[in-house]
C-alpha cells in the first residue's frame, strides 16, 4: 500500500490525464509492429525502413515546433483534444482501406498531429504539479501509459497476419475514448504557484526567447545532448530488436516480440513504484545515469543470447528497469531548470533535436544492418548507448555548480 500511497495528493486533474493515457495505450497496437508491418506486409529492407522512419520524423519536426509554441500561448487541454480528433480520423480511415503505402501515409499524418500535441500534455504535468511533486506526477504518468500497453504488443502481434486492420480500429477507438474523458471531466488546467527554493529557476520570463534561456542555462544543452544519444540508442529496442527476431524466427518473431514488448509494459507496472518509492533521494542525474547503463546492459544480454528466446525476456528486463530509471528522472530534471513560461516551446525544441539525431542514427544502423549484419550493428548501438552514459557523468559533475539552490538539501549520492 505504501507504493499506492506515494501517489496520493496529486491534483485530480493529473489522475484524469493518466487514466486518458492508460485507455489510449490499452489499443496502441501499431507502433510495436511497424518494423514488422513494413518488412513483411510491405516488403522493405532495414536501410528502407530507416528512411520511413527518419523522414516520417523530418516531417513532424514543425510539428514539434508548432506544439511547443501553441503550448505556451493557448490552452494545453483543447490543443490536445483537437488533435487527437485528427488522428482518430486518420486510424479509422486506416482500418477501413487495404493495407498499403497510403496506409502507411495516413498514419504517419496521424502522428504529426500527435506530435503536436505533445509538448502540451507533458508541459501539461509539470503546470499541474509543484517542483516536489513533479517526479512522482511523471512516474505515475509513465506507470499508467505502460499499464494500457501491457496486453496490446502481444495482442497485435496475433492480429498481424490476418486482422491487422483491426488493430487500426481498435486504437482509433481508444484514443478517442480517451479524448472525451479529457474534454469532459479536465475543468482546470490553472499551473500550480510553487514559492519554493526549490521552484527559483521556473519564473516566467515571458519576454525571453527560448535562445536566450538556453543561453542562460547550458545544462539544458548539455543535458539534450546526453539525451539524443540515448533516443538513438533506446530507439532501436522497436528497429533492430524486432528485424532480428524476425531473421531467427520467422513468423513467429512477430509473436515473440509482441509478449516480449508486453514483458516489458509489466515490468514497467510493477517496477516502477518500487523504483520511484526506493530511490526518491537519489537525485534525477543519477537516476538517468543508472537508467542509460542498464540500458546497455540489456542489449548486450540480447546479443550475446540471440536466437535463445528465453534471453530476451532476461534483456527485456534488465533493459526496461533502465528505462523506469531514465524516464522518471528526465521529465523532472527539465522542468526544475528552466522558466515555466517556455516549458512547451522547450519540449518542442528538445523533440526537434531527439528527432534530428535519432534520424541520423537510424540511417547508419539501417545501412549498417544490411551490408554488415546483426553483430557489428549492436556493437554500434552499444557504443552510442555508453558515449550517452560518460557524457552523463560529465553532467552529474557540472550539474551541481550551475543550479546550486536545488542541492540545498543534505543529498544522497548516486
């Protein structure tokens, strides 16, 4: 109970948006197969599944843009309503027509409004939520969005072969399930005035440009580029991981890397309180570096015990306790250091620059994937994982001196 009770006292309109995420995640049934749906659906190699997805992300870098700016200037709740609209649209059509390269369209149009909405539902957290609050309302974020992802990666993995287009249905439903559970219960979307030390560095300074906060807090630099390293590397858990089971498996990969992907959401529900509750001195960079460490961790157990699907589930969750350490700590650590007037154009910026590199990344591994195969392609991704993590240590190092007033407090080191 006391792991429940560490998520008590949050403002209701915090649960509301996490249940909103639980019900979407509950038919997110696309993503965890995309690889999949375009290798074997469509035919593509892994050097043309990177091109869809690093320019099926250029095209959502103005979308980022947009979101960010729209965030900080009109009311987060009804961006988000509207544009989950459009992507509603966007899976029903999908269900409805065969599956091909409009299909395909269709959807990526559906994530470009996604994508816009987004800086404003994770801005949206850190408004509702003081600068103590803020970790546990992002655990508990992340442990209600991996809660509704629990049964659909292996779900869709059995609607693959011949109901696909179901699993377009059933996510535009639940999106849209979602989105009136926002428009209807969320009344007040009001930030929390937060008068602590702690909150020094979140004044609004309304008529600063996002250069000249960034100027102003090179952490934040610093600290994106730690972060983009890691998306290149995190990223490949969905390309790589799935392209391989699918070489040593066959038909089956798609299944097994389904109930892999659900291990992964059921490790997230049952780790991530414990996590959050065990670990709530250490601070966010230590969290972060802890999370990009077993990370890589994780990957090297998948490579070493490929083709033995028992060692996938052991990857699977040395890999996804990384990912409970590095996602509770990099909302927080953002929103602490910089002014709540440009948290949504930050958020855009920062999904702007992830996108950029982990584009740039994608396109390495896919060429490397096809000319040198799976061995050389994972040593690869292991070395960005672990420049990540000693970048990481740099930060921890420089973190201190640069915002003095959030170390205040006797601290436990990482």
């Amino acid at each position: 109970m006391k792991l429940i009770n560490q998520y008590r006292g949050l403002r209701r309109e915090i649960y509301i948006l996490v249940f909103g995420r639980i019900v979407t995640n509950l038919g997110s049934m696309i993503w965890p197969v995309m690889t999949m749906i375009l290798s074997q659906k469509i035919g593509l190699s892994a050097a043309e599944i990177s091109y869809y997805f690093v320019g099926s992300s250029l095209i959502m870098l103005p979308a980022n843009l947009l979101g960010g700016r729209l965030a900080d200037r009109f009311n987060k709740k009804w961006i988000i309503v509207i544009c989950d609209s459009v992507s509603i649209l966007c899976f029903f059509i999908c269900a409805a027509i065969p599956l091909g390269i409009g299909t395909v369209f269709l959807f990526v149009i559906g994530g470009i409004f996604q994508s816009v909405e987004y800086p404003s539902y994770d801005a949206l957290f850190a408004d509702l939520s003081t600068t103590r609050d803020r970790e546990r309302a992002y655990s508990l974020d992340y442990l209600g969005g991996n809660l509704g992802l629990v049964l659909s990666p292996t779900i869709a993995g059995l609607l693959f072969k011949d109901y696909l287009w179901l699993s377009f249905l059933i996510s535009g439903v639940s999106i849209a399930l979602s989105t009136v559970l926002i428009a209807v219960l969320i009344k007040d979307v009001t930030p929390v005035e937060d008068t602590s030390e702690e909150a020094a560095y979140q004044k609004k300074q309304d008529g600063a440009s996002v250069f000249a906060i960034l100027k102003e807090n090179p952490m934040i630099l610093l600290y994106l580029l730690c972060g983009t390293l890691y998306a290149g590397a995190y990223g490949q858990y969905s390309f790589i991981m799935p392209l391989d089971m699918a070489a040593v498996h066959g038909d089956m990969g798609a299944v097994i890397f389904g109930t892999v992907s659900s291990l992964n959401c059921i490790t997230v529900v049952i780790f991530t309180p414990l996590i959050t509750k065990l670990f709530t001195k250490m601070r966010d960079t230590g969290k972060m570096l802890t999370g990009r460490l077993l990370v890589c961790v994780g990957y090297l157990v998948f490579l070493l015990l490929l083709g033995r699907v028992p060692g996938y589930y052991l990857a699977m969750l040395i890999f996804t306790w990384g990912e409970i350490f590095a996602t509770i700590a990099e909302g927080p650590y953002v929103s602490t250091r910089i002014p709540a007037s440009h948290r949504g154009r930050i958020n855009g910026l920062m999904s702007v620059a992830y996108t950029l590199l982990t584009g740039g990344v994608d396109l390495l591994i896919g060429q490397l994937y096809d000319r040198a195969g799976s061995h050389w392609t994972w040593v690869f991704i292991l070395a960005v994982g672990f420049v990540s993590a000693a970048l990481t240590v740099l930060l921890i190092l420089l973190d201190k001196k640069a915002y003095p007033k959030l170390y205040s407090e006797t601290e436990e080191q990482p």
